[in-house]
C-alpha cells in the first residue's frame, strides 16, 4: 500500500504522520499511537526516507492538543470535535474513539486518501472542503466546539487567517481553537524553498507565521475572540527535555524564534 497519490500540502501529512509514529516506536518515548504505527507500517511502499531524520516535534505538538481535547470531552461528551485539515491524524483512535460528533475537514484529495487508509469509522464525519470555502459550515451544527487546526494555518494565506478565525468565533460561539504556527524566519526560508528536508523533498510554501505575542494580540483583534494562552508542549526526550531549553523557552528571542501553540477561546 501507498499514500504516493498525494502531493502539495497534503503530501505533508505523510511527513507529519511518519514523525508521529517514529516516536511512538521508540521505547524512551512518552507518545503512544498504535494506528499510526499501524499505518506507517501498512505503506511499506511508501518512500518515507523523502522525509530526513524524524523527528519528535509532531508528537509534542499532537501531545498537548491530545490533553485539551480530551479537557473539552471530559466536561462536552457529545463534542464536537472538529478537526481542520486532520491529514492522517489518529487523534480519535489516541483519545479511543469518543461518543462525540467528530468531524474531520481536508481537501477532496486527503478525504479520499483517509478513506482509503484509515479504518472505518462511524462516528467521523469527513468534509471534503478547503477550510477557506465556508459552505462547510452548514455540514457542522452551530455551537460551542473544540476546533483544531495541526499543522495547516502556515499553509494559507495570510490575509485569510483572521477572517477565517472570526468565522470559526461567530460558527462556534463559546468553543475553543488549537493551532501551531511557525515562526517569521521560518516562513521566510520556507516560501525560498529552503526548508529541504532531505536530497529528495522541499517543504511546499508556509506563507503565514505567528510569534506567541502576536497571538496574544489576537483578542482585541478578532471580533469573537476572548482570550488566547501560548501552549508549551511537554519536555519530550533527549535534548529537547534540557532543563536550559525548558527555562529558556519564554526568553523573549527564544519567542520569537521558536514554533508556536495557541488556544484561543470564543466569546459564548
Ligand atoms: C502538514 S499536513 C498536517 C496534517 C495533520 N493535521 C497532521 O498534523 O498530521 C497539512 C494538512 O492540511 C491540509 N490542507 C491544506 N490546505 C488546506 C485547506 N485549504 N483546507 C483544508 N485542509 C487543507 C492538507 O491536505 C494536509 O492534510
């Protein structure tokens, strides 16, 4: 089995996916995921190498929304969980598979695919729309929500990020939203194709990026946004978990140099 139909952005997901499962092979890891693993291994002929060395940062980034998710669920048991540009994300299968409405928006081609390589799944409902063609709103009940978007805000245009956040604000009142961000140089050298990740991969185009205190600005910006808190992700192994790296985390140069996590909550 292969994932080889995908290109453009949502090739990216196999990126993401790879990571994600590297971590939760390793035994030092504190990241568990056994249907990406499940996946990772079911497309042996996929040329995962393409990718570089893997890396851990996906699982973090995966870890924390995980945490919040499941606070929504604890307190929202029918959700819902909408999850925007999901790719191959197991979330639902991490978080074993909630009573709550899921629903799971990516772009026709990434639709397809999941329906392809991801088990069967009832309790998910698959959009296939781009996030920016709002006509997915009338497939999701209006209401309080947990949304998140792993991965996929980098990918859009700039100009679009604040009117799809209050869109998302007036469709979701008294929900919350989960996004990562990269930061402004990152973007830079991505958009000049020099994210290479190995001889034989460049990663497509990031036009959009946020430092944490650009996020914090985003309340009295955004009509519908009420408050938003920078996400530290959980120490992780190795380097990562330097007790230097973790006190230096929120130095103001680290902020603007380092990827970012953001909860925004919506006015009820
Ligand atoms: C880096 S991948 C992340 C996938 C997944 N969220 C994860 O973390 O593994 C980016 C995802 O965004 C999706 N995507 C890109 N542009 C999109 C759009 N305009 N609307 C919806 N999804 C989009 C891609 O198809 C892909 O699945």
């Amino acid at each position: 089995m292969t994932g080889a139909e995908l290109s453009g952005v949502p090739e990216t997901a196999l990126w993401t996916l790879r990571n994600r499962a590297e971590e939760a092979l390793r035994d030092d890891s504190d990241f568990t995921d056994k249907e990406a693993i499940r996946l990772y291994k079911a497309l042996a002929g996929e040329d995962f190498e393409r990718f570089g060395p893997p890396s851990q940062i996906h699982a973090l980034r995966a870890m924390v929304i995980d945490e919040i998710v499941a606070q929504y669920l604890a307190t929202h048991p029918a959700g819902p969980v909408v999850a925007l540009g999901e790719g191959l994300q197991t979330t639902y299968w991490r978080l074993g598979e909630p009573e709550a409405a899921w629903f799971s928006l990516d772009l026709p081609d990434m639709v397809e695919a999941q329906q392809r390589l991801l088990p069967a799944a009832p309790g998910i409902t698959r959009l296939p729309y781009s996030v920016l063609d709002r006509s997915w709103f009338d497939r999701v009940p209006s209401g309080p929500a947990v949304i998140t978007a792993e991965g996929l805000f980098m990918y859009l245009p700039p100009a679009e990020i604040p009117g799809l956040i209050a869109d998302l604000a007036a469709h979701f009142p008294g929900g919350i939203l989960l996004y990562d961000s990269v930061p402004r140089f990152f973007s830079a050298l991505a958009m000049r194709g020099r994210i290479r990740l190995s001889d034989n991969y460049t990663a497509p185009p990031m036009p959009t990026s946020q430092s944490p205190r650009q996020a914090r600005r985003l309340p009295a910006r955004i009509p519908g946004v009420i408050a938003a808190r920078d996400l530290i992700p959980p120490p992780g192994r190795g380097p990562w978990a330097s007790p230097l790296r973790r006190r230096t985390v929120n130095l103001p140069i680290i902020r603007s140099i380092r990827p970012s996590l953001t909860l925004l909550h919506f006015a009820a």
